[in-house]
C-alpha cells in the first residue's frame, strides 16, 4: 500500500469548516466575556481599567463575528468557504488579542494565554513547521509590544488594582523571563499538537485507502458475478415457462428453489455494489455538484413502478418540480430507488405507497417522504434498522429477498450530502422514511 501523499494529510474542507464553526461559537464567548467582566470590574468591583477601551474591543469581536456568520449563511457553502476565510479569521482574532494584551497589562497581562490557545488550534490545521512559524511569529509579536511599551513608544497601561502595577515592564530580566517562558510555551504546545495532527491525519489517510481497496474489490467482485447470475436466473425462468419439456412437480419445485435463490443472490450482489459505491463516496470525497431532485426522484419512481403495477400497488407521487441541492446524480437516484423499491416491495399487493416532498426555506432544505402501507418493523428492531446487513424479525420470517445492506448504503450516501434520514414504523400499519437534504445556494 502506498504511503498516503501530501493532499492526504491535509485538513480537509470539513474539518476547516468544523474549526471555523468552532472559533465562531468560542468568538461569541470572547466578546460577551469582555463586555460583561469590564462592566463588573469597573462599575461592580471598582477597578481601574480602560473601560472603554475593552468594552469598544468587545463589540468590535461580537460585530467582525456577526459578518463572518453572515457570510456563511450568505453562501450555504460553510465548508467551501472556510479555506477561504479561516486563516482571516485568525488573523482578527490576532489583532483583538494584541489590543487585549496592551488593555491589560501588556507582557505582564494574564491575557497571553489566549496565544497559546490559538496557536494550538493553529496546530491542528498545519504542518509542524509552519505551527513552529505561528508560534515564533506570536513570540516576536509579544516581544514587540513589549519593546513598544518598555521604550515609551507605546503607552504601558498598567492596572494596580489586579497587581499589574509599577515598572516591571521596564525591567529587563523580568521582561525577558517572561517573553521567554511564553515563547517556549507555545512552540513546545505549538509542536506537540502538530505532530499528533499530523500522525492523526496519517492514519486516517492509510485507513480511508484500505476502505477504498476493500469498496474497489467488492464492486468489481460483484460487477464479475452479476452476468453469470442474470445468466442463470433467466435460464431457470425459461425452464420455468415451459420453454423446455413440461416438468414433473418434483422437478418444478427444485427449479423454482433455485430460482428464489438465484433472486436471494442477484439481489445481495445489486446490494453490495449499492454498499460499495456509499463506501466509495464516503472515503474518497467526489465533489457535489448541483442536481435536480425532482427529476431524479421522477425517474426512481418510473423505474420501479413496473413492480408496483405487478402486484396492484398505488403509487402516488407529487408534482414534478426542479428542487436543486448538492449531491451527486447517481448516488441520490441510488438512494431514493431503493427506498421506493423497499416500500413496495414489503408492501402487500393492492397497497399504497406515498411519495412526498416539501421545501423548508427557514431550514434551507427540502424533505422526502416515502410512505407505505406494509409489514411495517417490530418496535424493538427500529434501533438497528440502519446497521449494516440487520433485518427487521418479521422480515426474516416472510418470503421477501432481502439482505440488509440496502439502509445501510443509503444512510451512509445521505450523510455523505450532509443530509439525515429518519424512519418511524408500526409493524402491521406501514412505514415513512423521510430524507431531509440541504438546498444548492449558488453566490
């Protein structure tokens, strides 16, 4: 296996989506903290502080935070956007904790903490090397406030009251023993948390390879068994119909064992490259892209509307409308083909089947239900109706083909489009499984 490369070890557009929505939340707590302790050590507690200078420091954080969260919802695309915007947003928060240092006491303040904080997070996103570089360009930037206030340059604010007060910004040991403990800090905290980023990321790039091995090997496993299985399940249909001489009862009950199991087997292989292709997407990340969701879901329900009109099923379906989110064609006509092909198929003949769809605009996305009126699933067996090759105990008791698999690759293709599936079920009444998919936001 091949070592993984340098793309592989890099943070992916998720997880710099996940830190931004991360520094968003801890922002929100910054800025309120601010405000609140100012206004009760000034005004509360009586200490002496530049109080309209923090509080003016507090509404400019929550105010640069409310337009990067503008911004995010502006483009619906939080994980597009924030390779763009997260390193401007570090760069902010930067400026807001140097004025937040020289607010409170400069190389004396207990603020310099919130360096090390950002540098570690800093960590988790680069390369030892370029984590080294943040935390020595922090070093240099607390060193030159601390040089612009020991020179006069900058006026040293002291705060007597919390013990900040006299001249040991001017002195030179205390100055540098300081500088030097911040420095060392954060470059051991700044490598420490690059190196295990990075051993982190390695190992789920050897991972995600294997999974991707392993989802090749069993699509092209199962594509290599498909044929000679259709092959001989339409032979044994052909003995079946009397293409042959007539059989005796004996050999016509032989012919059709072989060709429920032949079904059993041709289903579990259509199953798997379903499984396989979830697994696919899952581990290797194809770019989304806009689809119509309501002619993908048109499509589904013509296909499989031959197996309803077998067995006397209603299907009733809406209206066709263009609904745009982000996914991919094939692997959303994968998922919604299967759960219409689940409820007719464990849905007695002469049933219902109802297919809906409705747009949240406050939520940004649209729902598919599928409804029937079938077997429905035991209480007790809805927990693990997604897990991978369970089905539900009256399932197992029917005659209906069924591996198990089928939920589980759905589940996994919705997550992958950032959507949720939800299924509620009364054994004996029926079964809804609703799909919830964001919208496509195009800038």
């Amino acid at each position: 296996m091949q070592a993984p490369d340098l793309v592989a070890l890099r943070p992916s557009d998720d997880e710099l989506a996940q830190t931004a929505r991360l520094l968003i939340r801890l922002r929100w707590a910054a800025g309120l903290s601010i405000l609140l302790l100012t206004t009760v050590a000034r005004w509360g507690l009586g200490i002496e502080l530049p109080a309209k200078a923090l509080l003016a420091l507090g509404v400019v954080v929550l105010g640069y935070n409310a337009a990067l969260v503008a911004e995010a919802r502006r483009s619906g695309r939080p994980a597009a956007t924030a390779r763009r915007t997260l390193w401007g947003q570090i760069a902010l928060d930067w400026l807001a904790m140097v004025a937040l240092v020289h607010f409170t006491g400069g190389i004396t303040s207990p603020a310099l903490i919130y360096f090390v904080i950002h540098v570690a997070l800093a960590g988790t996103l680069l390369p030892p090397r370029g984590a080294r570089g943040l935390a020595l360009l922090a070093a240099l930037i607390v060193a030159a406030l601390a040089g612009l206030e020991a020179s006069g340059a900058l006026p040293h604010i002291a705060l007597p009251d919390l013990g900040l007060g006299g001249d040991l910004h001017r002195r030179g040991v205390p100055a540098l023993a300081a500088l030097f403990f911040f420095s060392t800090t954060a470059l051991t905290v700044a490598e420490l948390v690059a190196r295990q980023a990075r051993r982190l990321r390695q190992r789920e790039a050897s991972i995600r390879a294997l999974n991707e091995a392993r989802a090749a090997f069993t699509r092209a496993a199962t594509h290599e068994l498909r044929a000679p299985v259709a092959s001989g399940l339409a032979l044994v249909r052909s003995i079946e119909h009397g293409y042959l001489d007539e059989l005796t009862p004996s050999q016509a009950v032989i012919i059709e064992r072989v060709g429920v199991r032949l079904d059993g087997l041709r289903e579990l292989i259509d199953d798997l490259l379903d499984f396989a292709a979830s697994r696919e997407a899952s581990v290797a990340h194809p770019p989304l892209e806009a689809v119509d969701l309501g002619a993908v879901l048109a499509d589904a329900i013509e296909r499989e509307r031959l197996l309803a009109d077998a067995r006397n099923i209603a299907v009733q379906t809406p209206p066709r409308t263009p609904i745009m989110v982000r996914a991919v064609d094939t692997g959303l006509s994968m998922i919604f083909s299967n759960l219409i092909n689940n409820a007719i198929k464990y849905t007695p003949d002469g049933g219902i089947v109802t297919i809906g769809h409705a747009v949240e605009h406050e939520a940004a996305q649209v729902t598919v239900t599928v409804q029937d009126t079938g077997i429905g699933i035991p209480a007790a067996d809805l927990p693990r109706i997604f897990d991978e090759f369970f089905r539900a105990s009256n399932a197992k008791r029917s005659k209906i083909v069924g591996t198990g698999i089928g939920l589980a690759a759905v589940r996994a293709m919705i997550e992958h489009y950032h959507g949720s599936i939800a299924l509620d079920s009364v054994e004996g009444e029926g079964t809804c499984v609703t799909v919830r998919l964001p919208f496509n936001r195009q800038r």
